[in-house]
C-alpha cells in the first residue's frame, strides 16, 4: 500500500487517461500503461487492490496523486454542490362546517398554527427550509374540485366529526387527520377509512356545551316525554361534564353506545353542539405531525 500512482501534473491538459499498472500491483503484473477505469475493474481481478486506492472520502489516491479536483481543466467543468436546505412545505387544513358541529375557534386555530408551526417545526428538524401553509375550506360551500384539490395538497387534516370527514378519502397516504368530536360522542367511523387509506387519526373532544345540549331536549317533544329517563340523562351529562372539566375523564358519558340512554333524540342533541376546544393544545399536537413529516422527508 506503499506505492503510488504516478504523479500528474494539475494543469490544464491534465489527463488520467493512464496510469502504470505495475506501480499500482506490483512487478507480476506487466509494466505498461493502462486505463484507470480498467485498472479498478476487470484488470483488478486476481490483485491485490490497494485499500488507500478507493477510500471512501476524497483523500483517496487518485484524487491526491493527480490534484484532479482543483486541475483547471476539471474546474472549468465542476458544478457547486447544492448546499440549499432541504424544503419541507406542511400544509394545515381546516375543513369547516356551518352551525351544529362547527369549529368555533377555527379562525384562531388557523392563525396560531400560522404564528407557531413554522418556527416550531424549524426547530426541531433543523437544516430544512419549512414553510407553512394554513387554511380554512368550508367543505359545504366549495366546490368539489377546489375541496379535492385542497386536501390532495394537505399534511394534516382538522375537521369536525360530519359527513365532510368522508373527504379524507382523497388525502395521500401518511398525511394526518385529526377529527373533533362533540362531548359525549365518539365513533370510529372515519378513523376506519382513514386507517383503509394508510392515513394516520388522531382525536379531540370538544368542551360539553350544555345549555345547547339541554335546550334541545326541552325541543324534543320524544325526550320531554319521559321524564324519568331525561331527568337521569341530565344527571349522567352534568357529571360527566363537571369530569372533563377537571380533568378527570374527556369521555365518561358515551351516548354512541347503546343503552347509554333510553332518551329519544339525545344523540341528535349532542351532534347538535357548537365545537369548542384547546386550540394551544390542538396546535400542539398538529405541529407534532408536522415535525414527524419533515423528519420521515429528510430522513
């Protein structure tokens, strides 16, 4: 491994045409001059191969012997190494409805993760240039191509538990959805479809709007007409309330269970609720998303 190649001079003829195989392998092999793509391919059969010939950096022999990379017949020709940042663009969709079941904090929402993700994300994936988009589609009044166009463009999906949580089915695969429910109903109807589309769910669960929940019994002529049930429904909805708002439990009234509740229309009374909720902590947790897709791009 003692042995070199033979010096060339860097200059503006420089050529690596040949090289002296013998100097290379040793006086068994025939002294004459050969190509050095040969040498380190089928004339290398049978040879000991020098290990500081191909070292896996740019020290390596022939780049040291023959001053290749700053040869002006070299440079005139070498391109700079493209040194920018990855991009990681993140995409936030917020696919809103009107009245029952609407996002009530989904302009807020949109702004903070505006303010905090880009920063957020740039943070914890560093080197990548991220830059954020955050938009809110009502998915009742677009129209079908901008809805499909929009959530094809987006990484992660926030929509309210509604039909227009079926859109999910045109995201790409390992993008995020996160479905707000309303308090005290839950159903893995789209996180089903979701899972069919390789696409990841996550959950939150909105503050219990109880005046909106129990003006809609007093409505329901079905639900004031047993009013043994209704009174021990309101009982099971204010414990559970007073539950989530301690922080003891989101989800301890499940009226999507059967039997919960023998009260006619409490079902369509709780879809009837405005959704209300953390926005920090639901930014929080779709810049989580947003980190995980810059990280699995760049990795």
């Amino acid at each position: 491994e003692g042995e070199v190649l033979t010096s060339l001079k860097a200059s503006a003829d420089l050529s690596l045409s040949f090289i002296e195989q013998e100097r290379l392998f040793g006086p068994e092999s025939e002294n004459k001059a050969t190509c050095f793509h040969t040498v380190v391919s089928t004339m290398a059969d049978g040879f000991t191969m020098p290990a500081s010939l191909l070292d896996a950096d740019e020290s390596h022999q022939i780049m040291k012997e023959t001053a290749l990379l700053s040869a002006p017949s070299v440079v005139g020709h070498l391109k700079p190494r493209n040194v920018e940042p990855m991009k990681c663009p993140i995409t936030f969709t917020v696919v809103n409805k009107q009245k029952a079941r609407e996002l009530k904090n989904a302009y807020k929402l949109k702004v903070t993760l505006l303010e905090q993700a880009g920063p957020a994300i740039q943070a914890a994936v560093p080197g990548v240039d991220v830059k954020v988009v955050a938009q809110i589609v009502p998915y009742e009044t677009s129209t079908f191509p901008k809805l499909v166009a929009a959530l094809r463009a987006t990484d992660v999906m926030i929509g309210p538990y509604s039909e227009g949580m079926a859109n999910a089915l045109f995201m790409r695969p390992r993008t995020t959805v996160i479905e707000v429910f309303p308090f005290a109903y839950v159903t893995p109807l789209y996180e089903n479809l979701c899972q069919m589309r390789n696409i990841k769910h996550l959950s939150v669960i909105s503050e219990p709007q109880t005046k909106t929940f129990k003006l809609c019994l007093q409505r329901s002529q079905a639900a004031m007409s047993d009013r043994e049930a209704l009174q021990g429904l309101l009982e099971k909805w204010d414990a559970a309330s007073l539950a989530y708002k301690e922080g003891r439990g989101l989800h301890e009234l499940k009226l999507e269970v059967p039997g919960t509740s023998t009260v006619d229309d409490a079902i369509n009374c709780a879809l009837e609720q405005v959704l209300e909720f953390d926005v920090d902590e639901l930014v929080k947790r779709a810049i989580e998303e947003g980190i995980a897709r810059c990280k699995s791009n760049s990795g």
